[in-house]
C-alpha cells in the first residue's frame, strides 16, 4: 500500500516497532498479561515497508499474520522485549513503541506448577518491570551528552488513557521524555483488537494532530508522517 505522497519517504530509515503485549510468567502454564492484539504495531510495521523503511518488528505475542519485508524479533516477557528493543534501536533512526508493556512482574516464577491444595493460595508478589521507553529517552540523553554517536532521533510512545485523555496524555508526554505520544482514544468499541483507532498524537515541540476514527493503517500514516519530518 503506496499512499500518494508519502511514497518511498521512509527509504534508507531504518524504524524499530514494538507491537502486541508482553507475558510474564508465574509458572509454566500461567502468566500476568496485557490486552493488546498487536493490529496498531503492525499496521505501522505495514506501512513503513510500504514507504521504504528498513522495519525491526518486536513482537510480544501477537497472533497475526507476518508483515512481508519486516524482520521479526518474537518476544514474550518485558524483559525478553527490552533486550530486543535496545539492541535493534542501536541501529535505529526511530524507534515506535507500540506494544503494551506490563508494568509489573511476578518475582519468582515458579518452575513447576502450582498446584490447588486445600489451602488458600499463597499471595503473588510483584516487582516493577523496567521502562523501556524511559530507557531509550535516557540512554539518547546521555549518548548525546558525551557526544557519541547519538542513537535514534525520534522516540514514539504510545498511551491508552480512558478519561482527561489530553491532560494525561501531556503529562506521559513530560514524563517519558519521547518526541511524539501517540494518545488512543480506549472505550466505546475503540483501541484494544478492533480494525479502528481514534487518537491524538502530541509532539514534545507543542504540536497536536488528532486522528479521527479510522483504520489503523491510517493513523499509522500518520505517525510516519511526523516521524518522517523530524527525520527530515
Ligand atoms: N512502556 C515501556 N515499558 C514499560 C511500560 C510502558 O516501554 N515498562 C511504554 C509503552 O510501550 C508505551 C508507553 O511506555 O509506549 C506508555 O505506556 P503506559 O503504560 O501508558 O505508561 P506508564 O508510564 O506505564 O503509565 P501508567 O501508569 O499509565 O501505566
Ligand atoms: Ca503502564
């Protein structure tokens, strides 16, 4: 799919996506999941073949078909994720973070299954996951500090908010550090394994877009657009 216009504006880029939502285990047979069916990571791994890039595909979890001409990193856990984002974003002009991250793990996963006894179950605990899109703003910000070679120069992050989507979605914004957040619209219908999307994308320089309702690939289009023009 070559939109007019836009054409083969991505050739020579090399982009990183992240898509689907990462698993973390409690034991072999059961883990702590995120609800993401990977569709919005995807239809962006789709159209930035379609204009040219050369597209790192992490995927956590996802049940889809293969995007041709993508390269494919399967991962499972936050921590399976955050090794294969790093090390394919070295290389990276941008990096779009698509996937739905857990924010916590089990600490112990236990190497056999845990069975029903008579007793109530033991409590799981949790510890923090690290936070990936964090770690590529700060990693950027100190590469650029010692002057090396200075690591993608644009950073995408995603956020699902469900109310005040503007003024959460601001505050992620400062918070992360990323160039653009991509702010979807959750709830009547929309985001989580549906074809359609609605969302505001909001830049770190001040600037808005909203997307109405539409195919993902659109709002995908989208996002390319304003990567696209701070790649220059
Ligand atoms: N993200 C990440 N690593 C994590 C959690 C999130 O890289 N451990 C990324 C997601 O891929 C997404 C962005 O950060 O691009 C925002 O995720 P979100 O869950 O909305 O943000 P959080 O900072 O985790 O805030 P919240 O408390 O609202 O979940
Ligand atoms: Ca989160």
């Amino acid at each position: 799919r070559v939109l007019a216009g836009r054409g083969t504006d991505l050739a020579g880029r090399h982009v990183v996506v992240s898509a689907g939502g990462t698993r973390e285990a409690i034991d072999p047979v059961r883990f702590i999941g995120n609800r993401s069916s990977g569709l919005q990571g995807y239809a962006l791994a789709r159209t930035a073949v379609a204009r040219g890039a050369e597209v790192t595909l992490v995927a956590a979890n996802v049940a889809l078909p293969d995007p041709a001409g993508a390269k494919i990193v399967r991962v499972e856990s936050a921590l399976e994720l955050r090794e294969a984002v790093l090390a394919a974003a070295e290389q990276a002009d941008a990096v779009v973070m698509a996937a739905a991250v857990a924010d916590f793990r089990p600490e112990r996963r236990s190497d056999v299954k845990i069975k029903k006894t008579s007793a109530e179950p033991e409590p799981i605990r949790l510890v923090k996951n690290p936070d990936v899109l964090a770690e590529l703003v700060a990693q950027r910000r100190a590469r650029r500090e010692a002057g090396g070679p200075a690591g993608p120069r644009v950073i995408v992050g995603f956020a699902a908010e469900t109310d005040d989507v503007l003024a959460n979605g601001r505050a992620k914004l400062e918070r992360k550090g990323c160039d653009l957040l991509v702010v979807n619209q959750v709830g009547e219908n929309l985001g989580f394994g549906t074809p359609d999307n609605a969302a505001v994308v909001l830049a770190a320089d001040g600037g808005m877009v909203e997307v109405p309702r539409g195919p993902k690939e659109d709002l995908a289009d989208v996002i390319w657009d304003l990567v696209a023009e701070r790649l220059g």
